[in-house]
C-alpha cells in the first residue's frame, strides 16, 4: 500500500483511498474485513475455475518449429534462402526484410491423440497426453534477448522495474497455507533479471516469491533458506523459541493494542509452523515407487526435473498457490538456447519429457489438474531458418507455441496459427499480455481490476493491455 | 518511420494508454467542421456496401461512441463517424491528400506500422475496397461527433497545487501551553495538538532518548558506560552536547549518507548479466562524505547531475564533484536491449525519474507517452528535460552496451608518476609480450609440431586448437583451392565471389577448458580477394565482427590474422563464422586457431599426440620451451608487481558530453521510432516562473538543469528534502508520500512547518546538519513513544505528532548493532569492498565486519539480512522503505548460522566481561542489545534459561551454549528490532 505500514489494511477500509482499484475494494474488502492478515485467502473478483498454477519455464527458448507447431512447408523448402523480417536485425538496425535459409525441422511430425494433434517425437512423453493440452500456436511477445524477455513473461515488461505474476497472484488471492510460502520458484536461473523474475517489485514484500534453490542445482539443494537449525536438537529448538516468545509477550506490553507488534510475535509462529511443516512437504521419501517410477526419478537423466515436478505437485497438493518449476541454468545463453547445434534439443527434452508428462498424469489422477494451471513454455521460440552457422536457430519472439493443462483451458484443443513457416503470428494471436489476463481470469481475477497504486498510480501486471482469450476457455 | 517497430515500441513503453490505430486528418479537411458531403449514389453504395460493414464488424468495439461511453475507447480515435475520422486519433496527420495511398488507416489494414483489427488481418479484397475508398476521398455519409480531446493542461491552475507555490515564511504560531516548546518547530506541533484540544505526551525518558539519538544520527547502538554518563549529566545542555558530538562523528555520515543511497538507487552491480561495476563504491563515499562535511545541499544536486561540468579550483575538488555525477550512471540498465535507440531513450527515462523523483518528488516519467494524467506535467516538459539528459552519453553502445569509466582528475603531481609509471609499465609488457611470442613457437616446435616457415602444414601441427577450413561447417557453396601457398591442411576454401550474403563457414572448436584465447583466421591473399570479409566471432562475452581485407598478406607468420582475445566459457557458445555478406571479391578461409592466452596452457593445449616422445631434438626442444614458459610466468609476475606495486589510475563512473547537443523531438506515445515535434530543452513549465535562463545552443544543458534545480523560484528541492529529513528522524514525514509531492500524493499535516523548515534550510545555506540539529533539538522529537489514551482515540495515526513514532529498526541498523554486540565490528571507512577478481554478481557471499553501509550493494546477491529486513529495492527510487513483518525474518533470526555465530561471539565476550556473577551478566546483556536494564520478569526469564549444571563435565561448553542462545533470542525480541 502506498502509505506503506501507518496505512494498514483496517485503515484502508476506513480511509478507502490507501489504492485498490475501486472495482477491486469490494472483492478484497470482503476478505480484509475478517482478517487483516496480507496473505489470508481472499475473494477473487468471480468465481475461479482455477485456484493455483504450475509453470514450468523452459528457459533460453524450445524451438515451436520442431515440437508442436507443425509446418510442412519447413520441409519441402529446406535449404532454400527467403527473405524474412528477422525480429534481431529489425531492433538493431530497424531494417525489414533479410534472407535467410530455410531449416526443416529435425524431428519429425506426426498425428496423436483423438485430437489428432501434430507434433514431433521431441517430446515424446507429453505427446501421449495431447487430448489434455491446450495448444496457443500465436504467441508473440516483448524483447529480442533473453533477459528483457524472460523478465516480460515473469513481469509484463522489459525495461521497468514490475512485480512478478506470482506476486500479483498472491496479493489477489491470498494463500491457502501459510506454512508454506504462496509464492515458490524452483530452480530459479540467477541469470537474464534473476530475482526479478520472482519479486514484488513495489507491491508489499509479503508477496515476494521463495526462490528454492538455483537452476541447474540439484533437487536436493532445493529448500527455504534457515528452515532448520542443524547446530541445536529439536527439544532445544522449541526452547529458544519459547524463550523468545516469552521475552516477546513481555516487551509488547509497552505497547498495549500495537498491531505491529502482535505481527511479529505471530511471525515466529509461523515461522515455527513453517520449519515443522515445509521439511515434510519437500520430503520425497514418502512416495510410492510408482510414482517415482512416473516422474523419472531414478533415471539418471530425468531424476533432477523429476524430482522438481513432484515437488511441485506436493506443494500444489498443499495449497501453493504459484509454483513455477525452471529447466534452465544461470548463464547469458540458457538451456535451450540452441544458436548453433539444435540437436542439443533432445537431450534437454529428455530431461523434461518424462518428468513432465508424470507430472500431468499424476495430478489429472489426483483430481488436482481440475483446479489446477500447468503452464509450459519459454521466453520465446525459434526461428524457422538457421542462424548464420547453419546449425540452429535465433530467437523468435514474434510466434511461438505454449501449452496449457488444466484450470478450466479447453483440453484436446489448438489455439492460433503462426505463418506457413511458423515465424510470425498471423491468426488469432495471442500477446503474452493476453496469456497474462487469460490465466488471472482462470483464478478468478480481472486483470484490469487487479491493481496496486504506486508512484502516483495504479498498476497491473498487463500494463494497459491484455485480452481475455475466452476461445481457449472451457 | 520503422513501421513495425513502433508498435513493438508503443507496446513495450505503453504506460498508460494503449497505442493502436493513429488518426486518420487527411489535408483537405483542415477545418473544423468540413462541409457536409453529397454522395453520389455509386459512392453511397460502394461505402454501405463495402465499408460501413466492414467498420461495423471489425472495428467499432474500440473505436465508436458506444466504446467511449463504456470506456473502451482506444488510442482516442472514433470510426463510427466522418468526424471522428477525419479529426483522427493520438498519433497526429497521417494522410496526405496527395497521397492517399499512405494513410494510417489503409497502413493499419495491411499490418503494416499498426496492425489493425488486432484478431487478424483482414483478407486482401477488403482491403483493397479501403484503398480504393480512400481513393474516392473517403466519401462517408455517417455524421456525428469527434472524439472529445483531451483538454490542453491548465498550469496555471497546476500552480495552485501547494508544493508547486512559492515558499513561504510562515508565521510562528502562538500557542496556549508556552512553557512547552523548546523552539518554532515545537510551536507548530504544539499548536495543531492545541487546536484538536489535545496535549503531547510527556518526555521520553534519558535512556530510551540516548538509544534513539544514537541509532537515528550515527546508527548505532551506544555502550552501557556512554548511556550511564549521560543519565547522570544533569547540565542543562548536556543533550545537545551529546548530538553536537555525534554529529560530528565520521559515522554521522555514513546513516546519513545511507539514507540518501537510497534515493540514489545505490548499486554495485546490474540485474542483468549480474556485471559489477568496480567504481561504484566512489560515489558511496562521495556521499558519505558529503554529509561528514556538510557541504550545501543545493551544490550537492548540482554536482550530481552536473558535477562533470562544474568549475573546480583544485583537481581534488574536480574529481569530488566529477564522481557526483555518477548518480545518472546508478540505473538498473537493460545493456542487452537490441533496440540502441530504445535503449538510449530508456535510460534517459530512467535518469529522468530518478532525477525528478529524487529532488522534486514529481512523477514526470509518467508524461513519456501522454500529458500526466494527474499533474500539470505536459509530454513537452517530459521531452524538454530528456532533451537534457540525452546530450549525455551514458553508455558506449555495442551487442551488450557498457557503462563509461573514465580517468579521474588527479594533481599534477599524480599526473606525472601515473604517466612515467604507465611507461614502464608498457615497456615491460612489450617484454612480456616478446617472451610469450618467443614462448609459443618454442612450445610449437617442442611438441613436434612444424612451425611456421614450412608452407603447407597439417593443423594438428600448430599450436593451440585449430579448426580447419575441412572441419568447418559449410553454408552455400565453397571452393577447396591451394592455388596460393603456405596453406594449411589440404587447401583452403573461397566462396567463388558469389551468391553474396547466402554462405557461411562456421568453425567449432572442441576448447579443452574455459578461459581466455586469442582468436585467428589463417588466409591467403590476393588482388581478387574481398577487402572487407566478415568474421565473427561468437564468445561468452557475446559476438564481435572483424572485418578483414584479404588483399593484404596475413600480417602473422604469413599465415593468419588475429580477431583479437576472447573469453569462452565450456559451456557457452563458442564458435568463428565466416561470412561473405557485403562483400566485393573472393572470400577466403584457410582455418581458425585458438590459442590460449595463458602459455602454460598454451603448451598442454598443443601436445602432439603423434610426436616421438624419445626424439633427443625434441627432447631439448621441450627444455627451451619449459624455460621459456617459466620465463613468461616471472616476466609476468614482475609485471603484476610493477603494476600493483605503482600508483594506479583511479577511474570513476560518470557520463559525457555527446559531440552533437541537440533538442529531442516529442516521442509520440514514447515510441522512439514515432517522432513529433521539436521540443526545445528547458525544465518543468509548473515550476518556472519564467525567469530561468534560456539553455544556450552550445551547451547540453545539463549545468543549466543542476542551477534550475537548486534555483530559487524552484519550491521543489527544499521542500522535498525538508520533508526527508523530518522523515528520516521522525519515521514518518510531514507529507508521507516522501517521493510524490504532486496531486496523486499526500498533503502535508503540517503545511506552514515544513514551509519553515524548508525556508531555514535554504536561508542556513542549504544545511542539512543545521535542519537535522534544529529537529533532533525539539521537544517533539524527544517525546516518548507511548500514545496517551487520548491521543490514540483522537489521532490514530499520530499526524499531529503528539508522541514519537516507534519504529523497525533497518537493516543496517540491526547488522551493526548485532556487530557491536559481538565485538567485532570494525569502523574502518571507505573503499571498494568487493571481492578482487569479481566479474558478476551471482551467488556472491558478503561476510564483512564492516558497517553495513561497506557491504556491497549486488542487485542478484543483496547479503540475506539486507533482502529479509526490507532493503530497498536498489534499482528504484525509494525514499520510504518498506517496514515488513514476515515468516522469513522470524526463520532468518531462529537459524541464519550467521546470527548463530554473532550470537556466539557475543556470549564469549560476555562471559569473558563478567567472569561470575550472573545476573550482573544478564543485565550487561540486556543494556549492551537494547539499551536498558532487564524488567524483573525478564531478568528471571533469563537467569532461569541460562541455569547450568556446574558440576557438568562440559559444563563450559554448555553454558556458552545456553548464553549464546540467550542473546539470539535478544536479537530476535521486539525491543532489539525496534527503537522507541
């Protein structure tokens, strides 16, 4: 809020100008009014048809040409030159128009599901569940270079300084656990905006994502920081607690009535919640075998991601209310990012593949996909025609295809078409700020409405865009 | 105009108002009201044929009256009437009458600049009708309204607005209870409690205003002894005493200065890429300093927007004034940014921001694309300061931009070792650079490799790794030849001058580990050969082309050119293409060789596998080539010596003057590839009350900006930092809205006392230790935290300031006082505080004993307590931190093994203090963390938590345990986090 702590939520109903878009009071007053609690569960704008999202990022960009977005055309022309509007060399020189050759995709296509869906044997795994996916063929967002665009998918913006989606989705809907953190990302990358792509920015810092772990560590190392003490026992644990407790209960009397001071002690409760809750959470041990076996886990090349989707579905299970999952890693030229040598594709995809599609069964068995938003996809996609090497592809932030599961998207379902070559959007595109509003809609949110005032100002995280993609919705 | 790109552009900078469709104001129209028109009964049928439907269907959702009315309206521009297309929308004319054919609207249709309706194109036969349409004049029977505008903005009704009014001198206010203040700012404050019929509570007591005092003028916590003197000194001036002697403490500066870093948006390093910027720390203790030395405020600003181009008596006083300057080179900037014009405008926005909100507490940035929404800021104020910054080059532009660090002015004295010094220093790295050449053939020959006189050799017999032109992964079509010699392999390719701009070479290297190498194409020349061939190279610092003329000999043994040092990483992209895009005559490429820069690796990386290990001339071969290599290593090592051992020439981060200065066009919707009028440099129309200075046409105008800023018919900067400080000390300013004093932020409670704080604060020549003494000195500050029963009732929020605010320690507070606590702070000052050898920031540990103020600012790697307790965000203004209560601090406190650690050392240094007497223990702990004696309960708490058995076997271990634990749990309590 923008009076920041001598402007709390109480005050905000008796003051009603601390900065909600007025359509958004009501909805968020309704929940204010019975606790003043920041992360408390709070009424959406209408009712959702999804309450939490897993996102799985695969970050520096998978190429669309060669997994689900079939263009025969790729093949018959290979190898010819044709001119394009290369989206790199129109932002540095502004020119239009440069030729390039023509790369056929280097997997092939074919028909599955009852759907009939095209893709590729690059995923091979999560081609068995295409009945269950929702296609957008037409993506098209902001920024040429990974690091503009990765903070546009997480921010809705390149250059300014935004709070992340999670964070606008949990200062909209509260969480349903508070002894886990609302907001996880998984393997976060350090890299193109870092922290960024999970922080509040200037929405209040409650609503900051918890980074567990980096990309491209091990699962293991994935876990909220200090959540344990490995120097004492347990039994002492909860002694020093209650020593500080207890000092607590006696300094805050000086205070009598001082809301701020009863939110600290309540934050070691939490806090104390959170250390004896979260370890069992993140703790795999206690899966079946077959699960495991689902997930990958225990194959050498499939155990790490595995490992990071069943969390992610034990978190999901446990009331998180946006995960994302990252395969990426820490450097300028992320995963994915296949400039030259794009069989590179296979092995990062059989990384994910299997964990992926365990994942998807996995939650469709729990009755959890319902409810819940998988989201795939990267900053951007790829270039039809190979870079100038001849061996891969250049970024291509003008078309692209990210799936959806889940959440009330249309399943057994393709959205958009890309051009012939499947460079460019062309039909029934889809703007990152649209996938944006259409996703806070599942959760029952208004993009318009979901605003924070700052600066002088309301924002949101479409910015002044954004269209609800109503054909995608069940 | 780059039609696409804006609107990839308006898109991307879109703040507030969604760019779609510019206005259609075709030339013949220029009236207001033009003529009905009389169809014809062809064009009548050809428009409800072939138009009206099509606008009906397609485009009336954005832009009719209906859309107005329900607030949908896009991009200001209605096509449900003549009017409304021919008055047009945002983006101004767009039609010609002579031609037609360029209308936006017709643009608009074929996707063109704007890609309208946004769902798809339309198919070509609707929209060749439109052309056809146009053609006709655009006959249109519809009549009705034009859009309204936008009312032109009223400044002089913006004047009225109360911190846009001149300053005023108020009247002091006469108050009932006189015996009560102490001074002018007590009578204000005194007088709005009076009026609401309420009283200030009493005084806080001398302990409790001794720990404030400390932590609000120095941010520390002051020793048990310091606090005892001070309750017994019962001399009237014993508290001013007191501040005047923390005032002038060098840690005055540094809480101070910290405060002002983060309205600076402090930092070491960016976002993206992690980069660090080595120079920052210069600009940290420039405003340490200035607050130290108290050097006038109004200077201050000036310095750190023009500081570069003030005049200077000494060089010391240049290079001050010059580091000033870096706070335009303190943003969080996207280097990456493809668009170098984008990204030129963006950082101007941003310095513009930081700038306007840092001393004016104005919102201009959001005058980019529109006129404010809300204040009296006009787009042309907007794009007359950006003209401003714009004349200042920030960055030097490439794939990757990079920030300026230049020379710093040094005496004369300086001046002349630095120089002697680099002479000696490039004549020794000449020597070295010798011996490593020497060091390479040698290494070549000695790993059975032929050297260079041979005219045709293999590429394993070369040094380092070679990618020959057979490797290479071919694009087009490429002729092998060996017509000209020495060659390497069996021959070397050309592209047969021809199909220009189709064929690629790409040669990978396999590099056996990460590092530095330099890079070198091997050639043969010729009359017939291309005088430019692009060769690019593709490396983790990203990709550099050199363009070669392969006419001229290859100046390296005959053989190759180097493409200069690259740093590869194993991981990352590493690769050489060659290209013959643009190019006039033969391209030709024989090989790429890598050769690593160090030669120790340079002789692993090149061991022939197929050289006769018991051959005796290679034998001896291998000794010289040892010794050589040993040779370069203490060559180089003495190298490092001289150049750590000489005076090193300090660099500082500023901008520079552009060689062109120049006025900036209007950026219509921000876009900076769809650009308006000429918008004259000058400052803030609101503000200027018309006797500021024309900016002259020879200069940036950056000077001119720093003298409106510190100007006095500019309100703004007085009041401004007037109300930070208040805010600083209070916890909470006059007008709580510290960065927005325009119509979207908060009145002032307070309106006549900060007028008279800020008229004090100009008239004692721009002071702040004088504002900060004159507050710190008022009965108000000193009053008790506790709220009276009446007070609570009456003034919830504590506006009428009757009591003090209690307020959440910050960050730095808490790492210091923690460091105090353990003994183990150290108050050295100043300095770069990174680590040597820090390219990038992630994953960067701080483990300091240095205030918190030294710890760097990494914007991927703030140290954990920083991010937990509520740092500022580095990359944004912030002049009011946030103050959060959540889980992950209560964690951070139970578990960080850092605070364990603290906790610890201040448990020995406890137990060594006070050898054996426990409760004299518990009660040196309690004053040493918070200040005060331990309450009765508290004290029993404690001595009951730190019962040990005595006659344990461990019993020392445990009880340092058990005390350790005691102050970790001190360090967690309300008492130690907040200040009363």
């Amino acid at each position: 809020m923008f009076l920041g702590s001598h402007c709390n939520r109480r005050q905000a109903l008796q003051t009603a100008a601390c900065g909600f878009g007025s359509l958004a009071l009501a909805g968020l007053a309704q929940a204010a009014a019975t606790n003043d609690d920041p992360l408390a569960p709070k009424m959406p704008h209408f009712a959702p048809r999804a309450k939490r999202i897993i996102f799985l990022f695969m970050q520096g960009g998978p190429s669309h040409v060669d997994s689900f977005d079939y263009k025969p055309a790729l093949d018959e022309q290979d190898g010819k030159m044709m001119s394009f509007d290369d989206a790199r060399i129109i932002a540095n020189t502004g020119k239009k128009g440069s030729s390039q050759r023509i790369m056929k995709p280097l997997w092939k296509f074919q028909q599955h599901g009852e759907c009939g869906r095209w893709s590729s044997n690059l995923f091979p795994e999560i081609t068995k569940h295409v009945d269950d996916l929702c296609f957008m063929h037409s993506l098209h967002t902001e920024g040429v270079a990974h690091g503009p665009a990765t903070l546009f998918l997480h921010c809705g913006s390149t250059n300014f300084i935004r709070p992340s989606m999670g964070s606008w989705v949990l200062y909209g809907l509260g969480t349903e656990n508070q002894n886990l953190p609302g907001f996880v990302s998984i393997a976060a990358s350090t890299g193109n905006g870092g922290p960024r792509n999970y922080g509040n920015a200037f929405l209040p810092p409650v609503y900051q994502g918890t980074a567990l772990g980096k990309a491209g560590g091990p699962a293991s190392e994935a876990t909220i920081r200090n959540l344990g003490n490995r120097q004492v026992d347990v039994a002492t644990q909860r002694r020093m607690f209650d020593l500080t407790q207890s000092l607590n209960a006696q300094q805050i009397q000086t205070h009598p009535g001082d809301t701020e001071l009863e939110a600290v002690i309540n934050s070691f409760e939490l806090a104390w919640r959170m250390q004896t809750h979260a370890p069992d959470v993140l703790d795999l041990s206690k899966e079946s075998a077959a699960t495991l076996t689902q997930y990958g886990i225990g194959e050498k090349e499939t155990d790490n991601f595995g490992k990071q989707c069943l969390m992610a579905r034990r978190m999901c299970e446990e009331g998180v209310r946006f995960i994302q999952v990252t395969y990426g890693d820490n450097t300028a030229n992320p995963a994915w990012d296949q400039h030259s040598n794009l069989p590179k594709h296979a092995d990062h995809a059989r990384a994910v593949d299997k964990p992926i599609s365990g994942l998807l069964a996995d939650l469709k068995q729990r009755g959890l996909l319902e409810d819940t938003i998988v989201w795939w996809g990267g900053e951007f996609g790829r270039t039809p025609y190979a870079q100038t090497n001849g061996t891969g592809r250049d970024h291509n932030p003008g078309g692209f295809t990210m799936w959806l599961a889940g959440g009330g998207f249309k399943p057994g379902f393709a959205f958009g078409q890309t051009d012939e070559f499947g460079h460019l959007a062309v039909q029934d595109k889809v703007h990152m700020h649209d996938l944006h509003a259409t996703m806070l809609h599942q959760l029952g949110l208004n993009h318009e409405q979901l605003t924070y005032r700052y600066a002088g100002r309301n924002f949101r995280l479409t910015d002044v865009h954004g269209r609800v993609v109503k054909e995608v919705l069940t | 105009m780059i039609l696409k790109q804006a609107v990839r552009q308006a898109a991307r900078v879109g703040l507030c108002v969604v760019a779609v469709l510019a206005g259609f104001v075709p030339c013949w129209a220029e009236d207001a009201a033009p003529p009905a028109p009389r169809l014809t009964a062809e064009q009548s049928d050809f428009f409800e044929k072939k138009i009206r439907p099509v606008l009906v269907k397609y485009c009336y959702e954005c832009h009719s009256q209906e859309a107005q009315t329900s607030n949908q309206l896009k991009a200001g521009l209605l096509l449900d009437s003549r009017e409304g297309l021919l008055a047009g929308g945002d983006s101004g004319p767009a039609l010609e009458s002579d031609q037609p054919a360029d209308s936006l609207l017709l643009d608009a249709l074929r996707y063109e600049t704007f890609k309208m309706p946004p769902k798809g194109k339309l198919p070509a036969d609707v929209i060749a009708n439109f052309e056809a349409w146009v053609k006709m004049g655009a006959p249109d029977p519809r009549s009705g309204q034009a859009p309204v505008k936008p009312q032109g903005i009223d400044l002089q009704a913006g004047r009225q607005h109360w911190s846009y009014q001149p300053l005023r001198t108020p009247q002091i206010p006469t108050v009932k209870n006189g015996n009560w203040p102490e001074g002018n700012i007590d009578r204000f404050i005194l007088a709005g409690l009076e009026a609401k019929g309420l009283q200030p509570v009493a005084d806080a007591d001398r302990v409790t205003l001794i720990r404030r005092v400390y932590f609000d003028l120095i941010g520390l916590p002051p020793a048990p002894e310091t606090i005892d003197a001070f309750v017994a000194d019962s001399r009237p001036e014993a508290y001013a005493l007191l501040v005047e002697q923390l005032m002038s403490s060098p840690q005055f500066g540094e809480r101070w200065g910290r405060h002002w870093l983060d309205v600076a948006r402090y930092a070491e390093s960016l976002t993206l890429r992690g980069f660090i910027m080595p120079e920052a720390w210069r600009y940290r203790d420039y405003v340490i300093e200035h607050f130290n030395t108290d050097r006038p405020f109004d200077q201050f600003l000036r310095e750190q927007v023009a500081g570069d181009l003030l005049p200077a008596a000494t060089s010391d006083e240049k290079a001050r004034q010059s580091i000033g300057t870096a706070f335009l080179v303190m943003g969080n900037t996207n280097l990456e940014e493809q668009d170098k014009t984008q990204l030129r405008m963006d950082v101007v926005d941003e310095q513009l921001d930081a700038i306007t909100k840092g001393f004016l507490a104005q919102t201009v940035t959001c005058a980019r694309c529109h006129d404010h929404k809300f204040d009296p800021i006009p787009t042309r104020d907007y794009y007359a300061l950006a003209g401003i910054l714009r004349n200042a080059k920030t960055l030097e532009h490439a794939n990757v931009s990079k920030w300026l660090e230049l020379p710093l002015p040094v005496e004369p004295e300086l001046e002349n070792k630095l120089r002697q010094h680099e002479t000696v220093v490039a004549e020794m790295q000449q020597q070295v650079k010798a011996a490593q050449s020497l060091a390479k053939s040698l290494t070549a020959a000695a790993s059975g490799k032929v050297s260079v006189n041979i005219d045709v050799v293999a590429a394993k017999d070369l040094p380092g790794i070679v990618v020959d032109d057979a490797q290479a992964k071919k694009v087009g079509d490429w002729k092998l030849s060996q017509s000209v010699r020495p060659y390497i392999g069996a021959g070397y390719l050309h592209d047969l001058d021809g199909e220009k701009g189709t064929k690629t070479l790409t040669f990978q290297p396999d590099l056996p580990k990460s590092g530095l190498y330099e890079v070198r194409l091997a050639y043969t020349a010729g009359g017939n050969r291309a005088m430019d061939a692009p060769v690019t190279v593709f490396s983790a610092d990203g990709e550099k082309t050199v363009l070669i003329n392969q006419q001229l000999p290859p100046p390296i043994d005959g053989r190759f050119v180097s493409l200069g040092q690259h740093r590869f990483e194993q991981t990352g992209q590493g690769f050489v293409i060659v290209a013959n895009e643009g190019t006039k005559g033969h391209v030709v490429a024989d090989a790429v060789q890598f050769l690593p820069a160090d030669p120790g690796d340079l002789a692993a990386a090149s061991v022939s596998p197929t050289a006769d290990k018991n051959d005796p001339k290679l034998e001896a071969a291998q000794r010289a080539s040892q010794q050589q290599v040993a040779e370069v290593k203490r060559l180089e090592k003495e190298l490092q010596k001289l150049k750590a051992q000489g005076p090193q020439r300090p660099l500082f981060m500023s901008v520079q003057e552009e060689a062109k200065l120049e006025d900036c066009a209007i950026h219509i919707r921000g876009t900076v590839h769809n650009l308006g009028a000429i918008a004259p440099r000058g400052f803030l129309s609101v503000v200027s009350q018309g006797t500021t200075a024309a900016i002259p046409n020879n200069q940036s105008g950056r000077r001119e900006l720093g003298d409106w800023l510190a100007s006095a018919d500019n309100p703004l900067p007085p009041r401004v930092m007037a109300n930070r400080i208040w805010h600083w000390l209070l916890g909470s300013g006059l007008v709580r809205t510290v960065d927005n004093f325009g119509t979207t932020g908060e009145a002032p409670s307070h309106p006549e006392l900060l007028d008279y704080l800020a008229t004090r604060f100009v008239s004692e020549g721009w002071s702040a230790k004088s504002l900060i003494r004159q507050i710190v000195l008022s009965r108000t500050y000193q009053l008790s935290s506790v709220a009276s029963p009446e007070l609570a009732k009456a003034d919830p929020e504590n506006r009428l300031l009757g009591h003090a605010y209690r307020r959440r320690q910050e960050a730095e507070c808490l790492l210091d006082a923690i460091l105090t606590t353990s003994g183990t702070l150290d108050l050295q000052a100043g300095g770069s505080t990174i680590k040597p050898g820090t390219n990038a920031d992630y994953g960067y540990q701080s483990a300091l004993t240095r205030r918190a103020v030294y710890w760097p600012v990494l914007r991927n790697s703030l140290p954990e307590l920083f991010e937990v307790f509520d740092f500022p965000d580095p990359s944004m203004v912030f002049g009011r931190r946030n103050s959060s209560t959540v889980a992950p601090q209560a964690l951070f406190l139970m578990n960080s093994p850092f605070v364990q650690e603290q906790a610890r050392l201040a448990a020995v240094r406890l137990l060594r203090d006070v050898p054996d007497n426990e409760t004299g223990r518990v009660d040196l702990v309690f004053r040493r963390l918070l200040g005060r004696f331990p309450t009765a309960t508290e004290r029993t708490t404690a001595l009951k938590y730190v019962e040990t058995d005595a006659s344990a076997a461990d019993f020392k271990q445990q009880q340092t345990q058990r005390w350790s634990q005691l102050v970790q749990a001190l360090f967690a309590s309300v008492d130690f986090r907040y200040v009363d």
